[in-house]
C-alpha cells in the first residue's frame, strides 16, 4: 500500500510500505477515507536537513472504514466508518475514566513508529478504546466535517472548556488557524455571547465570522492588546483561548486576560524562550488550563451535533488532494496557501 | 510614633516616624495592636546592601483599632476592631465585585511609600471596601487566629479554591511554611480526605498534622514525586497546592499532579530560572490557578469560622515579640529558629 513519509524538512514523500496486519487481539485495521495535515506536522517539514532517526510515517488524522478487528474487539465491525482521534487509547485506564484519553497508560500518538494517518489503511491499537463509529456510509457529504473530529475540532472544544466558556461568556481567540477557528466555533456552540477573534488573514477571519466571530483584532502585540482593552472597558476577557502556541501569543492572551480569568490552551508549546509570563499571571490570578486534547472524550458529543447540522466545522478544509498530492498539500500549508490540507483516498 | 523600616538587607530598625493622618475623607486611621513579618518580608531583607530608593516602611498583615475615620467612611467606628487585608481595595471597582479584590483599580499593598503594618497606626485608604469589622474586644485571646486572616490563612485558602478542593479531594501541600500550613487547615476545612503535606521541619511538620494533613513526604525532588507517586497507585495528586514559589517547587508540583490535575499556587514566584514546566503542563493537562491571594474576599467566611472555633491557625505563630524585637523576628525567621514572628503592640 502507499502511505505519506517525512524524509526531513521539506521532503515528504508518498511511497510503498507493507500492508498492517493485526498483531494484538485488541488491534483493528482501518483502510483510510480522508486524511489530513495538522500544523503540528509542519515542525518536522521545517527543521533542515534529513530527520534524525531516518524517514517515518506521518499524519495523526483520519477516518476510514474498518477492515478487519482482532478477537477481543466488539465495539466496531468490518465494514463500520469510524472516527480515529489523533492518540489511542485503550478506554479503560484511571485517566481514560476521567477523561483524559491523552494520558492513557497504554496511549499513544499516530506516526513516528507506528502507522501514520496520511496512508491507505492502519492498524489502529485498543480499537475499542479508540475508534468511534459514525452512523454513515462512506460517501457521506459530512465526512469532511467527521474528519475534524480527529483533531482541530476536539482541540477547538477542548480550549474552550478549559478556558471555562459557557453560556453568555466574553471570549477571545488568538489564532486564526484551523485550531483557532475551530475554537470560535466551539465557544459559540457552548453558547458565548462575545467572541473576538485575534487573527489577521482575511479569508481565515471570514470563516472566523461565519463561525461566529463577534469581533476581529488584526493588530498584534502591545496593539492587539490595547486594542482588546479598548473593546473591553479596560477590564480584559475573562476566557482567552490560546490557540498559537509561541510566546507571543502567551504573552498577549496573558495580558489582555481579565483578573482573576482563565486562559484555555492548546497550542503545542514551541519556542516560549520566556516561558509562561508567571509574574503577570500571578498579580493578576489569571489560571492557565489545557494541553493536548482528550478529543476521544469529546468525540460521542459533537459527533451528533455534526451528524444533526449543528455545527459544520469542514470549512477549515480549503484544499482537497489525492494522496500522491501529500507533499503538495504540506507545502501549500508552509506557504499559508492553505488554511488545511485534506487527503482524499 | 514607632514603626518598622527596612534599611536594607539584614537592617531592621524600629525608628520614630510621624503620626499617619486622614488625608482623604475614606481613610481611616487604625491603631495596631498585632502585626507579624511574612516570608515575603524576607526577600528585601537577604539583599545585601542599602535598600534601593533608601529605607521605607515594612509589614503588610495587621489588625488594630480603628482611632479616626473620613466623613465617607460608614463601615467603620472608632473603636472598632478590625482586620486589614495585606491589600487596599475600594470594594466597588468591577475587580472587586468580581472577588479579585488584589486587582482593584484603586489597590496597594502596605509599605514601600505607604504605611507599613509593623508600626504603630496605619492610614487606611478606602476603609469601607478594606477593613473588615471583629466583633471582639482588643484583649480577646482569639486575635492571633484573627491576625493570620490578614494574609497566611486567606492565603492557604486561596491555594486550597485555586487548586479545586472539594469534599473528599486528595491534596497534596508542598512548603511547610505558614502559608502551607495553612493551606492544609484550609483543605481540611473544605474538606478534604487526603492531605499529603511535602515539608521537612519536624515543629511544622507536627502543626500540619494538627491541621490535617494525613501523611508527610520529606523527600525532595525527584524523590519526592516518586513516594507520592507510590502513595497514589502512580497516578499522582488531583488538588496539588503549591506555597512556596522556586523553582523546584513548581518542579515537583506538577511532577505530583495527576493528568487532568490542577495546581493551586500562591507562592510568589522567586527565581523561577527555567519558567514553570510548560510541556509537562501540555502533555497531562495539568492546570495552573491561583495567585496574590484576595483575601478580603475570604474574610466574612473565615472570620465567622475562627470565631466559632471551627478553625484556629494562630499555632503558625510560634514566637511572640514587641515592636521594637522586630528586628530579632526578622532574623529568627531568617535562621529558620521560628515559622512566623507576631509583634504585639
């Protein structure tokens, strides 16, 4: 079969690998529908030179049909589309029970020795713990929608919850990535009365204004701040979600953080030479909450809001690809010609 | 009158300084009668050298009488006792009604350019959103529990919310300080099951018990994460309270915490080379919350549990001197030869 592999930066190549098999009794094999590129996958893309460790299999998000399960499987059945979220999880440990999948005593995250998303099948571990299966058949017009599920939708919900969003909340969000936007989606699901989007592209803002954008801050820095404050009667948001992940965009969702407000995080930490800025957080009890998404956690929830109309996160998509397109899809995101980068199988 | 004034590291004095008057008309002028030195009096004092800016008054945690008050001023009576918060606040700004009273447009803290705690009277600004009223007379034997609402136990109970203590929760306190000790009352009295207090000093160590705490790690580092680790079927802390600020404190806190935990703090950040562990944050979904604690906020509540009896932190104070020891409180508290010095006056 083919499958996507990371040879170092900028060279991503579509090549031929062996088929999965099952090796545990736990195992599934799920041949891939859609796939797609996370901006997390870019770190790899742009660090020069050939990648330590030699080439890997890369992509963490996809949805597909289930081939084949092992003996001890029962939740999912050849034939079912199931949603994978971008870590297994075998759904029974203490931190699978509290909801946070992420930190699954037997988890794990797609690619990097293990089989990648952007390829034509997986074999996917703790298939009961980790797949969910979607009452669709395979051509199904919402799977793009579906497919948002295994990452930037979940982790959108997640920065939301953290940041303590309900109904009637003042919100802001920084990043107008797929990540970002997905999170302007979620705050207005959770019922925000207020969300300000700080981004800056005009056809991310406008997907950020259909997805309920109250108001956009182009400016940055000390600006976006100011400006924030401005909108704000000097007070600050009370719920910041910070979707970046680089200092600067720590420390303005820190600044413009209401006292005593909360910031939900979810942008992977990258760079942050300062650190968190713990002296603003510490006179002004501004909480910081999130990390890597349990989206298996969320996955049941807004599985039936996609699957009803409620929400229809699939706009982040604004590139669809072949998978032998992948090394396009890759430099496309790089060069912010895409927002998101979907594969089609 | 007398007062404390710091001249600079290791240089205490007690010195003649002139009588606080009402400058504005919601000031009110306060006699103290009990003052105490916190730990963070101790920064300016491990300076060496002359104070930057020259000497200035000290101490930010008293209660006294109130001697005079401003034409605004109506919560307040001259003779009335009362509780000054270790901040100012005017009790109205949109901070203040949102309990993060440390915010307050109009806020400060005691000393440095105002009155210091560790004097004789104090100028009180904005008395009516500050001083909270004791129904007791200046002799009544409960003013020491009373003074530790000032800031130690307002404080520990800040870490205890901060950090999401409920009825049943497992905690874990590090620093055996008075603010941690405190914190452990403060989780006890909110009911918690399990309270692992880090801590090393035998006399602080048997007053957290007194307190509450049911078990005691002296181990530090990494030796420390792994007994509580194996106190917890390895699955670490969900209530971690860190009172202390450094850096291997911050260290261990989130090294104990549980995916999905949350950390409640209230040391004030002290060194802090590396920055708080942000990846380690990310991975597990451990949460930050807490801060300067805004005690006043807590006042009312915990005021009504001293003086029933419910809870008495007065045991942090475990040497008593005059005004004019303060000095010698400074360095008993320097050398670790006491926990706390309370200064009657």
């Amino acid at each position: 079969m083919k499958a996507t592999l990371i040879h170092g930066g900028s060279d991503i190549r579509v090549e031929e690998v062996p088929d999965p098999v099952l090796s545990e009794p736990t195992d599934a094999v799920v041949r891939v529908l859609l796939s797609c590129i996370c901006g997390s996958d870019l770190w790899g893309y742009r660090r020069p030179g050939p990648r330590d460790g030699g080439p890997a299999r890369i992509g963490h998000e996809f949805l597909g049909v289930v081939e084949e399960v092992g003996a001890e499987v029962t939740t999912v059945r050849p034939g079912d589309v199931v949603i994978a979220p971008f870590t297994w999880s075998d759904g029974t440990c203490p931190h699978c029970l509290a909801g946070v999948h992420t930190s699954c005593v037997h988890g794990g995250i797609w690619g990097n020795g293990t089989d990648g998303g952007q390829g034509e099948a997986v074999r996917v571990p703790w298939a009961d713990g980790t797949l969910v299966p979607a009452p669709v058949t395979p051509d199904d017009e919402r799977l793009p929608a579906l497919l948002t599920l295994s990452d930037v939708m979940g982790t959108g919900h997640h920065a939301a919850l953290a940041a303590g969003v309900r109904p009637g909340s003042h919100v802001a969000v920084i990043g107008d990535g797929a990540v970002g936007l997905c999170g302007v989606l979620a705050a207005h699901r959770l019922g925000a009365e207020r969300i300000v989007l700080l981004g800056r592209h005009d056809d991310r803002i406008a997907i950020g204004r259909r997805f309920g954008a109250t108001d956009v801050v182009p400016e940055r820095g000390d600006d976006a701040v100011t400006r924030v404050k401005e909108l704000t009667d000097g007070l600050g948001i009370p719920h910041v979600m910070e979707c970046v992940g680089m200092q600067s965009s720590w420390d303005t969702a820190v600044a413009i953080a209401r006292p005593g407000g909360t910031v939900g995080y979810v942008g992977v930490p990258n760079g942050l030479e300062s650190g968190l800025p713990i002296r603003a957080m510490f006179s002004d009890n501004i909480a910081v909450r999130g990390g890597v998404a349990p989206v298996r956690a969320y996955l049941p929830e807004l599985l039936a809001d996609v699957l009803d109309g409620t929400i229809d996160p699939s706009p982040v998509f604004d590139l669809e690809l072949s998978l032998d397109d992948a090394p396009e899809g890759y430099a496309a995101m790089d060069e912010r010609r895409a927002i998101k980068a979907m594969l089609r199988l």
